[in-house]
C-alpha cells in the first residue's frame, strides 16, 4: 500500500549529504511487541551513498527494561567528517546591505557610522524616509517600561534666554487667589496678592482672575473612552466647548484619545497590510512606540521588515530586548523576528537574550527557528527549500536530545521521511515518542516502520494506539486491507483480528475498508455477503474499489440492468468497467398466422339460371 496522501515525500537530489539519525538502539521486534515506549534494541543502521553520513540519537545507557524516557540520557553521534557542497544564497539586487558584525551589533545598518549624540543630549534624531519617520540614533537605555523609546530621557538644557524668561515668569500657584476671587473675599483676596507679590516680584496677576470658570464633569468623556467611542468623545468635546467657552478638556484626556485614535489607525492599517501607514502613523505618535504597548511596537517592526527596512526593524527589536523587561514579551518578540528578519539579524539579536537558572539562555530554542524553517520546508516537498548544513543538523540534534523536544524530534522524523530515509526517521519518530505522546510522531513510525517492510511490528504499534488519532487508525485499516486483499499478504490475521477491523471500519466509514471485508466475503460466502459491503463503500465514497465491486456482484447475480446503469454513469471514469459484458436474452419472434377469408358463396336465383 502507498503511504498516506497527505505525508509528501521527496527523492534525494544529486549528491546530497544523508544525515541520518544513528541509533545504536531501536525497537524490532516481532509482531504485536512493538511499542513506541519500550525499552530499545540494537538495530544495524543502513548503509549509505557514498561520502553521505548520517545522525541518528542515540542512547549510550544500556537498559534490559522499559524505563521513563526522561530518566536516560540521550547523547548525539559525532558525524564523520565529510564534505557538503552547497551554494550560498545570494541577495538579490533589493536586498539591503548586510555587515559582518558582532553579536548584539546592527547587521543592516548603513556603512556610513550615525551622527553622534552630544552625551549632554541624547535626544534621539528623526529621520524622514517618505511615508516613515523613523529614530536614526536610539537614546541610551530608559529607566522603566512605559518610557518612549525614541525620545530622549533627560530634556535638553534650556539656553539663557529661555532661563531669564522662566525667571521672570515663574509658575506660581494661584489656587488659593482663584479661589478667594470665585468668593468674592476680598480680603483674603488682597492678602494673598500681598503674599505673591512678596514671593516673586516680577510676577503679575491673572487678567481673568474674576471670570467665572465653566465646570464640566469628564466622566461621561471618560466612560466613552473605555469603550473606544472615540468618535463620540469628539463630537462631545465639540459640544461642550462651544456651551462653555472657557472650559478646557484635561491635558491627559487629550494625550489618551490621540494615542488612542492613532492605535487605533495603525491596527486598521496593520490588518490591511497598509506598511507605510502603519510606519507614519507610529513616526507621528512616538508615545505609542513603549514597553507598555507591546503589541502597537510588534505592529511596527513588522511592517518596517515587510517594507525590507530592516535596519529600523532590527533597532526596534533591539530596543524591547534590551529596555523591556517581560519575560513572554520578550520570547514572542524574538518569535517574531526570526519569522521577519534574515538569520544574521537573528543571530545578532540572541545576544540579548538572558541566561536562565539553568545557564541558558531564554532564546536557546529560537536559535533554530530558521532551521525548523527549511527542515519543515523541506519536509513538505518544496523544491525550493535551502537543504540545511550538516553541521546545523549537528547542533540542533545535540540541542533536541538535550532538551528532549518531542516536537522537534518529530519534525526531524519527517525531514528524512521526505528524504526517503525510513531508518533515520523510525529512529526519530521512536526518540519523538519517548519524549512526549503526541500521535502524530506514533503515526510516523508506523509509516516509517512499514516503508522499513516491518510490517508486523508496524500493525501491532497501529493495532495499539489507533484509538489515539484518526491518522494511526488509516494507517492499521490499509495494512489489514492489504492483508484481506493481496495476493501474497506479508501479514496474517485472524478472524478475531478481522472482528476488530470490521468494527474500527464501521467507526471510521472508511470505504477503503469496507471494499476490503467485500473482496473478502465475495472470496468466502458469495456474492450476496458482499454486495451490503459494496453498498456501503459506495455510500461513503465514490471509489474505483467500490464501483468495481458493485458490478462484479451485479454480473454474478446476472443484475444486468444495473451493471448497466454502473457501465453508463462510470464506465469513463473506470475503464476497468469496460470488462463486463451484459447479456440479454432472446426469445423467438412470434409472426401471426394468416387465415385465409373465406367468403360466402352467392347462390344464384332461379330466374338467373334460366337465362344461363
């Protein structure tokens, strides 16, 4: 039987390197002891193409039981030295310029160093590309998230001028003299003029100290907020200022609703791809561009890598790894790069990473994001796909066993099922067990294991866990198929295991399997046990097995119109129906007898006779 459709599979090409995981202890045993948490078994790894090698995990630690799999260490194979002849991707002419750089250095800054920023001053210059304004030199580091990374933490000096006036206007608290003139004491009034004057000679009262202020509660401007009827908070401003024209909103209130209006036109441009209005939306609103709005800067550097700036993108990233402090903030961050950036910006960028209790880093995984990339890549038959180093494969396989990533086990079980490598990805699917239960990697081994000819260990690790997902049941209903319908089947089963495959055929509506168990009892108890099967199988999908199946019924049991319906409907889509032959009766052809008329004779009259 073929392998299931939806697991693609690709031939090596030209002189490649196998890389094929070399397991010093694999399971084969006899069929119905397979399992995929038993204790493993020496197996002889296969031999390879000339100069190919293989990296297969393996266990060092000889066990006589099964044990946990987390208990065993599980150490990687040194590869022999070999050669691997592969050609560098080289940029097309659109790529940006990328500089060899130390880890934690900008790769697509531009060659040219940056304008400095006086130490006194570090406030962060605005350039202007287009549609984007964009920081051409980060400040030094913020005190705390919520800062704006792009605007300078320490205000620049005032000049002298700027002083003398402060001087001679200094800010004066005049709540108190407001206060007394909304009273009308004046007494209290003069003693505080009094009392100011004293305080700063140089400053002057307030011409509008009698007028009458307009009171306005906000709340309702605030309740609309958080609702996000920002519209609504406009046209009420609007209205409320024009009924009292000396009432001014609060200064945070107008902060809040423009930060508000611009995230909001940035999400809006964000889900319609708009790249550039995301850019110069943020360049106008720099405040949204903080630790605290995480999501609005993820927004950004996306579309800033999306329109191939990668340099401002790589400074974004930098930014909130090196001022933002959560820790799921800061692994998606670096998810997301490594989805946007070229691997060297990836590569720069993990020297941000912290290093964990256990000495390592928070983004010791995203390290092989790129690599999961072309492995997956591969593994879907995409003829286009980079084919991974050697020595990458090396480095992620010491790092899968170290940390015992069933995922990634898994995907290094598909990666060589795609290069037709059934050794090194039953070894990987049976390490992708041990680590974790997903079904999907148990699913593996068997395909893995049946492409290997071990059938039986294949049907009994099926037989075992096909309650688990729907793929491991596909795969157990087409080995038993084989088995019911072959010639010369590999695998013998009995009628107890012909009970169970019925019952698992009934539960799946597999039409695969109901032909199976027809051929079966057309072989056994005749046409009339099989044609129900036949039905069925038509029933619940329209299949070459099931269609041939009705008209070899429907000929043994001369259904001659029927097999004609069949013929008519199918028979081009089937040529196989071109085989059956219908056959008609004939029956003589009844001619009608003729009679001859007799006509009555006329007797002639005596008269007549006379004359004669």
């Amino acid at each position: 039987m073929l392998a299931r459709s939806s697991v693609k599979t690709v031939l090596l090409c030209g002189c490649a390197i196998l890389v094929l995981p070399v397991l010093s202890q694999v399971v084969s045993t006899q069929a119905g002891d397979m399992s995929p948490f038993a204790s493993p078994a020496p197996v002889v790894p296969i031999s390879a193409e000339a100069g190919s090698m293989a990296i297969l995990p393996i266990d060092r630690t000889a066990q006589t039981s099964a044990q946990p799999a987390a208990s065993v260490p599980v150490m990687p194979v040194t590869p022999q030295a070999a050669s691997l002849g592969q050609s560098a991707m080289m940029p097309s002419p659109q790529d940006p310029k990328v500089l060899n750089v130390a880890p934690g250095e900008n790769p697509f800054a531009p060659s040219a160093p940056p304008v400095a920023v006086p130490s006194a001053a570090p406030q962060a210059q605005m350039v202007s590309t287009g549609a984007k304004m964009l920081p051409a030199v980060l400040p030094p580091p913020a005190a705390s998230a919520g800062e704006n990374p792009f605007m300078s933490a320490t205000p620049a000096p005032k000049s002298a001028t700027d002083a003398a006036a402060a001087a001679q206007d200094p800010k004066v608290d005049d709540t108190a003299l407001r206060y007394y003139a909304s009273t009308r004491d004046l007494k209290r009034l003069g003693a505080e003029l009094r009392r100011l004057k004293a305080l700063y000679p140089n400053w002057e009262p307030p011409e509008n100290l009698f007028d009458q202020a307009a009171t306005v509660d906000e709340q309702p401007l605030w309740d609309m907020y958080a609702q996000g009827n920002y519209t609504g908070i406009r046209a009420e401003l609007a209205r409320l200022q024009t009924a009292n024209p000396q009432w001014k909103p609060s200064a945070d209130l107008l902060k809040k609703l423009s930060l508000a209006e611009s995230r909001k036109v940035i999400d809006r441009a964000y889900g319609q791809g708009n790249w550039p209005q995301v850019i110069s939306t943020a360049g106008q609103q720099p405040d949204l561009l903080v630790c605290g709005d995480m999501n609005t800067m993820w927004q950004v550097g996306e579309a800033l890598a999306k329109t191939r700036d990668f340099n401002h993108s790589f400074e974004l990233y930098k930014y909130i790894l090196t001022r933002c402090d959560g820790t799921p903030e800061r692994l998606a961050t670096m998810q997301k790069a490594s989805l946007l950036l070229p691997d060297v910006g990836i590569k720069s960028l993990l020297a941000f990473g912290r290093t964990l209790s256990d000495g390592k880093s928070e983004f010791v995984s995203i390290a092989f994001d790129g690599l999961r990339r072309r492995m997956g890549q591969a593994a879907a038959a995409d003829q286009l796909a980079q084919r991974p180093a050697d020595q990458d494969l090396q480095a992620f396989s010491t790092y899968v066993q170290s940390a015992q990533s069933a995922d990634d086990a898994g995907l290094f079980g598909w990666y060589y099922y795609s290069q037709r490598q059934w050794q090194a990805a039953s070894a990987w699917f049976l390490l992708a067990t041990q680590y974790g239960s997903d079904p999907k990697n148990i699913e593996g081994l068997i395909l893995a294991q049946r492409n290997l000819g071990k059938v039986g260990d294949a049907y009994a690790l099926a037989t075992q866990n096909m309650a688990k997902s729907d793929g491991i049941r596909e795969q157990y209903i087409e080995m038993v198929a084989s088995a019911l319908t072959d010639k010369a089947p590999v695998l013998k089963v009995s009628g107890q295991d012909i009970a169970t495959f019925r019952t698992a055929v009934f539960d799946a509506k597999s039409a695969l399997g109901a032909q199976a168990l027809g051929w079966k009892s057309l072989a056994d108890s005749g046409a009339k046990d099989a044609a129900p099967l036949f039905a069925q199988s038509f029933e619940w999908d329209v299949t070459q097995g099931g269609v041939v199946g009705m008209a070899v019924v429907a000929a043994r049991t001369r259904e001659y119109t029927k097999l004609a319906s069949l013929k008519a409907e199918y028979g081009k889509t089937y040529p196989e129906l071109d085989n059956f032959k219908i056959y008609t009766r004939s029956r003589p052809v009844k001619t009608a007898r003729v009679v001859p008329i007799k006509r009555p004779e006329h007797k002639k009259s005596l008269l007549a006779a006379l004359f004669e």
